[in-house]
C-alpha cells in the first residue's frame, strides 16, 4: 500500500488547499520568529537605550564609522525594533565585501586554518588594499560588484598605491578570499579564479624595488668590529644583538631564547665538546580582544624547518656568561 501514500510536499499541499494550515498565518509566525532571533542577536553585540529625550537608540554595524559602527535613533521602540530587522535582513542576503571578507577570515581562524598572526596581518591589509583614500570598495555590496569594477579596483590600486609585486600577491589573496567564500554562499556569480586567470596585468605596471646588496648584507670586513663595538656596550640589548650576529637566529627567535635552551654534547670518540642553541619558540605579536597590541611566545618557531640545533662557538660561550651575569635570575635570556 505505500505506493498510494503522499509524501510530505503533497500533504502539506492538501492541507493548504482544505483550510486545515492557513498559510497567511504561518507566514506570519515565521517572520515573527525571524524577527526575533535578529532582535536577540543584535542585543548580544549591541544595547538599547532611551535617551533623555525620550527617543530610543541602538548601534548597528558600519564599517565606514571609525569604529565600526553607528548610532541609530527611532521615536518608539516598535521603530527601533524595525530599524534593527530591516539592516540585518538587507545584510544577510546582501552584505559587503567588508562583510564577506569578516565571514570568511573570521572561520579560518576559528577552524585552524590561520594562526593569529596572521588574521591580525589579513585585517591590516584589508584596510591597506580595500579602506584607502584612493578607493572605496569595503562598502560596496559583493552582489553588484562586477568583473569590470573588480578590475579597476586591483589597477588603481597598484597605480595610487605603487605596489610591487610582492604587495600586490598580499592583496590578491585577500580578494580570492573574499570572491571564492561569496561563490560558495551564492552572494556572487563571479568566479575568481577565471577572473584572475584571464587579468592581464603588464610586468611594468608594478614597482621595482632595487636593493643594493651593500646597503643590505653586512661584510666579512663589517660584522667583527660591529660585534666588538657591541659587547664593549656591555648592556642586555648590545649582547642580544651580538648573539644575533653570532648565531643568525631571527628577532623572534632571540626575545623567546632562555637559557635552558644552551645545550652541550661530546662528539662520539674524540672527546670534544660540542655546546649549541636549541632553537624551540619564538615571540609573536598579535591583537587582543580590545584590539591592542600584545606579545606571545609561541612554542615553535615561524616554521616548522625552523626548529633546530645551532652549534655555537667558545666566544658565543663567554657571551651568553654575560648575558647571565646581567640576568642571572631570569627564565629568558631577554626579560
């Protein structure tokens, strides 16, 4: 017999067509519920208030506001109620490239795809690239943008903002991004990946940086008087950096060094000592959530070839002495 049974779109239709649903009514209950569940989510980021003058005010999200938002005023509450519906509606089914670009590096950091780090530095070069005096493209809707706007976007900023190559490949993988995650959620019909194919962008368009290996490198000649200069100095900061000349470890790698991590080992069947730097952690610095900047030693270090012994010579021997003279109580070399 269950081949002569409805399924559940032809019952639902029976229903409708015998008065047993009224659908002007569930219509109804829907936009209701969906009403309140946009009120409930603005009053978890933003408050509601009545003003001295009776009039009722809340903020809503703006990202052209210095502060990412905007204060909104309506005469009753049932206005400010709606005022808050109406954005959020509009923004959900057509939010901005701001929008977009939140979204989507925003679940890459909370899936693990991208360290702190480095959604700190996405944010900088979104302002960088999409919030400069040349163009305003963060508050353009992504569902109107075009192939021909998105063009001249990326050409007038390598032009206004002289980006070399290497400037210009932060941008593009931000506008992937972007393009890629609003595909995904139908917000775009654009595919970036043809578009970016088919975009001719000539070689002299970028700027070339020329670096003078002299003004960049020091000498064979240059580096043992600047080591000496250094260790005459005598203070922390002079011995750190001469531990960097001596051992080439990065900036990062030096603030997180502790002296746990000077190491020694005797080569098998010669009797010699061998003492080295384990190198294991590095400092980072990254945005708390009031948006300031703060410093973290990170357990490994910038990347995982990273992680390494360096073998270290009697003089870096007698230097890191000093720098325990200096600081003999400390768990890291640099506090």
């Amino acid at each position: 017999m269950d081949e002569f049974k409805m399924s559940d779109n032809e019952i639902l239709a029976k229903a409708i067509q015998s008065g047993i649903i009224n659908l002007s009514n569930v219509t109804e209950q829907l936009e209701m519920k969906e009403r309140k569940e946009l009120i409930a989510e603005h009053l978890d980021k933003y408050k509601i208030w009545i003003g001295k003058n009776g009039k009722y005010y809340t903020y809503l999200p703006d990202e052209t506001k210095p502060y990412g938002k905007k204060i909104v005023k309506r005469n009753d509450e049932d206005g400010i109620y709606k005022a808050i519906v109406t954005y959020y509606k509009t923004n959900i089914n057509e939010p901005t490239v701001y929008q977009v670009f939140k979204s989507w590096v925003s679940d890459k950091y909370e899936y693990g795809e991208i360290s702190k780090q480095t959604y700190d530095k996405y944010l900088t070069s979104f302002k960088r690239f999409f919030q400069n005096e040349h163009v305003s493209f963060s508050s353009e809707k992504v569902k109107y943008v075009t192939e021909e706007s998105l063009e001249q976007f990326i050409k007038t900023n390598i032009s206004k903002l002289g980006l070399a190559q290497k400037a210009y490949s932060d941008m593009r993988t931000l506008i992937y991004g972007i393009f890629k995650y609003a595909k995904k959620r139908h917000y775009t019909a654009i595919s970036i990946t043809n578009f970016m194919g088919d975009l001719d962008l000539p070689k002299n368009m970028f700027t070339k940086k020329v670096i003078k290996k002299e003004n960049e490198v020091f000498s064979e000649e240059e580096i043992p008087k600047i080591i000496d200069y250094l260790e005459k100095q005598g203070d922390i900061h002079s011995l750190g950096l001469s531990l960097a000349f001596q051992t080439g470890v990065r900036v990062g790698e030096l603030s997180a060094l502790k002296f746990s991590d000077v190491n020694s080992k005797t080569i098998h069947g010669s009797g010699v000592i061998k003492h080295y730097l384990s190198i294991e952690r590095t400092e980072i610095k990254v945005k708390d959530e009031n948006d300031k900047w703060i410093h973290l030693v990170r357990d490994y270090p910038k990347t995982e070839a990273g992680v390494r012994n360096i073998i270290i010579t009697e003089k870096t021997v007698k230097l890191l002495a000093k720098i325990r003279s200096i600081n003999p109580f400390g768990e890291y070399m640099f506090m």
